[in-house]
C-alpha cells in the first residue's frame, strides 16, 4: 500500500514563497485570481486536449465552483480541468523552474492560433499565493483519463507531502485553510466581490455556494474575444456600460485583433455624452489591461492623457499573467500596444469626421481633451489638428485644410485669436483682418492659448495670433496731433503698455492692445497673469 511521503520544495521555491507571501503581492485578495485562473487555464487544457482524445471529454457544464465554511475556516474551489498525477502535482507545485502551462505553451507554439485554447498563466508563481491566506493548503487531484487521485498537503514551510487521495470526477480541488487574520475571504459577499472584479471575463462559469446552492457570479463572457459578427449592438453597449459606468450610448465602438508580432485584442469606447467628472480628478486614461482574458490592472495608462475620454479593454497575449508593476512601465509590448492603440483610435476619429454633424457631437463633449495632445504630443499634433473643427470669422465650424483652401491671394498664414468665446467675435482685433479679406479662427478653449505657438505650423504654413500680427497693417501716416496724442496715452499708461502707435487696422474702434510679434500673445498674457505670474 501506497502511504504519505514527504518532499523538500526545491531550494527555489522556499525562497520564492517567501517572496510571494512576503512581498511579491501587494493585495493578498488576488490569490483567487491566481487560483481561478489555474483552473480556468486546467479547464481550457482538457478541452483542448480532448479534441484528439474523446476519452478526456469535460463533463457537460463544466464549472469553476467556490465554498467557503466558517466552522473549518476553509475556502474549496474545484475545477474539472486536466487534474494532476502524482509525478504532476510534485513537479508542478513542488518546484518552480518547471511550470507545466509554460511547458504546454511551447509545446503548442507550433500550432495555428485556432487550434490553441485560450491558456492562462505563463509564470509559475501563481499557486504559492495561496499561502499570503492559507497555512494548510491541500490539493486533491485526478488526473482525466486516470483512476486514482492524489493529495499533495503543505503548510508552505520547505516541506510538502503527497498521498492517495479519493475525488470522483477528473480534476482538481483545493482546500485552503485560512489564516485568522485572513478570515475576511471566508465571507461569500468578499469572495463574489473579488471574483467579479478580477475574474468577471473568464469565459466558463464561476459558481459560488451560498445557501447550500451553487449559482454563476460572474457574467463569464469576454465579449471583446469573440467574433464581431456574432455580436449585437445591444451586447456592445451593455458592456460599455458595465465597463465603462456609463449610461449612454457609446458614440464610438472600436473592436479589433492584432495579429502577427503583436498579439492582442481591443474594444475601446468613446462616450456620446461628457461624463461627470470631479475636477480633481486626474485625467489617465482608465482604459482595462487584461492578460489572457484576466484583469490586470486599469492603471496601465494604456492611452495618452488627451485620449483619456476612450474606455473599454485590451487584452493580450504577450506579457505574463501575474505580471508586476515594474514589468508594466518597462515593457517594450505596452509600448507597442499603446502605439496601436492611439493610431486605430485616430484613423476612427478621422473616418468619423467625414460627417460633421457626428463629429460636432465629439468635439463638443472631448475636444478640448484632444486638443492637450496638439500641446503635449508632438507626433500626433498635426493628424489631430487636421481632425478638429474650428469657429471662425467666416464659419461656424471649419477644418484648417478647408481654412487654407479660402486664402485669398497674399495672405501665407493661419491667423486665430485665443480668449473668451463671449468676446472674440467682437473683439477690435478682428477689424483689420476683415478689411483684408483674412479669415480669423476664433478660439475659445483655454488650452488654445498654448497649443498654437507649440505646434507653429500646421501644413507649412506658420500658426499666428491676431493679437500680435500689427506687421501685417501699414502704419498710418503720422500728424502732429496723432503723435502728440501717442505720446500722452504712452505717459498715462507708463508700465502698463512697452508703447503706442497709431495703425491703419482699426475701422469701428478707437483703440486696441496688441502684443509684439515676439513673445506670448494676449490670450496667453492673460492666462499667465492669472496664473499669477
Ligand atoms: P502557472 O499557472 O503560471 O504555470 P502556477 O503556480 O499558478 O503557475 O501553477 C503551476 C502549475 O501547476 C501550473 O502550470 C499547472 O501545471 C499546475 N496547476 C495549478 N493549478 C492547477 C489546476 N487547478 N489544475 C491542473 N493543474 C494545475
Ligand atoms: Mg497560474
């Protein structure tokens, strides 16, 4: 008869758990994403595997199934995934350099896309953070296509040890005996709480007991995976909804798949309406980084700030499941994806922009968050200025393409006027420019007293403030009154203006500020000075 026999872990793994427990997890809650995972990962690999051997076929509704039980202070979570051999469960939980899903990766690397099942987990450190809760962790596991089970027990102290064990189905079945200062997890509400957070997306339903009855907890649908054929409007925005808080519709629904060198899948969102938001609010974008369907983390910062309005999900398969904060900034993959990412949202923006009455709606509710990326963003500065809607003094709305095609003859560049959109259309400053025929865009954000001078030009043709362009205009013929009338104004105004001269550029008005052609503009004068500078 066989009975118990006990193992040192190999030397890697005493050291690694103590990292686990330790340090590696800043939140211990995410031992459930890691142990759900695993079995989700068990779970996709017999089916997988079951497509070349009937024998090894799932049970019909194969499940994920959570308990916990207060009397024992234990959580069990069972699966019906591929189980574990004896041999497996010492080489797969007992030491570290081995991890079978990484095995089974290569080993299907060979294999078309199709033909793989949606394996998660790459790093072979998830299971040890059962321990962060546990201080008796048991696994009872039954290989599929095999008779016997077995119990691998350890308290995560250096030993571990392995005997026959009874399970009924193939698969696996933990039990972790939970630490007092971990009791919070044997709570169903905790543990329905974190499956839905981290876990919402796994395709095979997740079921928690409650009440004796087991029931799913999570909706198990990783929509951005599936095919966009198979799916309907209402299914996109529920889901932006969900993901996103929103109530609204989204304006835009951009799901695709990369493929090739970079693997990836994304659904991304632009709301229809501005959501509410605190003004304290920092302003990331918040949109979800998922690794082989699991949630990571929404602090990825996947999209630069000027398109933090767009929400929804990317999921990838390059980077570890149970990858760290420090991997996250230095990857070169999410530095990729991100340049993906803004570039299909950009090439939306501009297949959208064909209909200006749709696009009126986007600018209207983001466009001032587009136009930080003309400030902050130089390479995509001109794409979004080509994209963006400007009021002028001839049209209620133009692009600068169209505002170029007006040029009358003579005229080389692009004029504004930044400031405050109850005054602009009035202002003294537009007069002279009328007279000449130059069209003037009239700039009412904030922001558009900075982004013109950084950017510079838009096309080759130089970006300019109307407030500074006195060159444009003759000088008007000079009296002795009108000099003498400079003089005065120039002494009255001491410190307040470097000068007065009389122009030729005002028609209706008697007098006006300019600034020179070097330095900030009016608009940008005025921004600073309240900033207090
Ligand atoms: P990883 O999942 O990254 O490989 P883990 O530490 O989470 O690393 O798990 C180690 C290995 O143990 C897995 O690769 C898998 O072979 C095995 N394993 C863990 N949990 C299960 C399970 N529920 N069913 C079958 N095998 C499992
Ligand atoms: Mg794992």
């Amino acid at each position: 008869t066989v009975t118990a026999e006990t193992y040192d872990f190999g030397t890697e793994v005493g050291r690694l758990l103590d990292l686990v427990v330790h340090s590696l997890y800043s939140d211990r809650e995410i031992f459930l994403r890691e142990l759900v995972a695993n079995a989700a990962d068990a779970t996709d690999k017999r089916r997988f595997l079951a497509l070349s051997d009937g024998a090894l076929a799932l049970p019909e509704n194969p499940a994920i199934k959570i308990s916990t039980d207060k009397l024992t202070q234990t959580i069990t979570i069972s699966d019906h995934g591929t189980g574990m051999s004896k041999e497996e469960l010492a080489d797969h939980l007992g030491t570290i350099a081995r991890s079978g899903t990484a095995a089974f990766t290569s080993s299907l690397a060979a294999k078309s896309p199709e033909e793989r099942p949606s394996l998660i987990g790459q790093f072979g450190v998830g299971f040890y953070s059962a321990f962060m809760v546990a201080d008796e962790v048991e696994v009872i596991s039954r290989k599929a296509g095999h008779q016997e089970a077995w119990a691998w027990l350890s308290n995560g102290k250096g030993k571990y040890t392995i005997k026959p064990a009874a399970r009924d189905e193939s698969g696996t079945t933990i039990i972790l005996h939970i630490k007092p200062e971990a009791e919070e997890f044997l709570e169903p509400l905790r543990i329905k709480t974190i499956i839905r957070k981290w876990a919402d997306h796994i395709a095979l339903p997740i079921e928690l007991e409650e009440d004796g009855k087991f029931a799913s907890v999570t909706e198990g649908n990783a929509l951005w995976r599936r095919n966009k054929s198979e799916i309907s409007k209402e299914d996109y925005t529920a889901f932006y909804r969900h993901t996103g808080h929103a109530w609204d519709e989204p304006w835009a629904t951009i799901h695709w798949r990369a493929e090739g060198t970079l693997e990836f899948s994304a659904l991304l969102f632009i709301p229809s309406s501005k959501p509410f938001m605190p003004v304290e609010e920092t302003r990331e974008s918040k949109v979800r980084l998922h690794v082989k369907r699991m949630f990571i983390t929404d602090e990825a910062r996947l999209l630069p700030n000027w398109l933090s309005f767009v929400t929804g999900v990317v999921d990838t398969e390059d980077l570890p499941l149970n990858v760290s904060r420090e991997i996250l900034q230095a990857t070169p993959v999410l530095d990729k994806i991100r340049k993906a990412l803004v570039n299909r949202v950009l090439s939306e923006l501009k297949s959208q922009a064909k209909d200006s009455e749709t696009f009126k709606t986007f600018q209207d509710n983001f466009g001032a968050v587009l136009k930080e990326g003309l400030y902050d963003d130089t390479g995509h500065a001109a794409d979004i200025a080509g994209l963006l809607r400007f009021a002028s003094t001839k049209e209620d709305a133009t692009t600068l393409d169209d505002y170029i095609a007006r040029m009358p003859e003579g005229q080389s560049d692009i004029y504004y006027l930044a400031g405050d959109a109850t005054n602009l259309k009035t202002s003294p400053q537009l007069e002279g420019f009328a007279e000449k025929g130059y069209e003037v865009l009239l700039l009412a954000d904030p922001i558009d007293a900075f982004w013109p001078t950084r950017m510079e030009s838009y096309k080759d043709k130089k970006l300019k403030s109307a407030s500074q362009a006195a060159s444009l205009f003759a000088p008007a013929e000079s009296s002795a009154d009108i000099t003498a009338l400079c003089e005065n104004l120039a002494k009255a105004l001491e410190g307040k203006v470097s000068g007065v001269t009389a122009s030729t550029r005002l028609k209706d008005s008697p007098a006006m500020l300019v600034a020179s052609e070097a330095g900030p503009d009016l608009a940008m004068q005025r921004m600073l000075r309240r900033a207090g500078r």
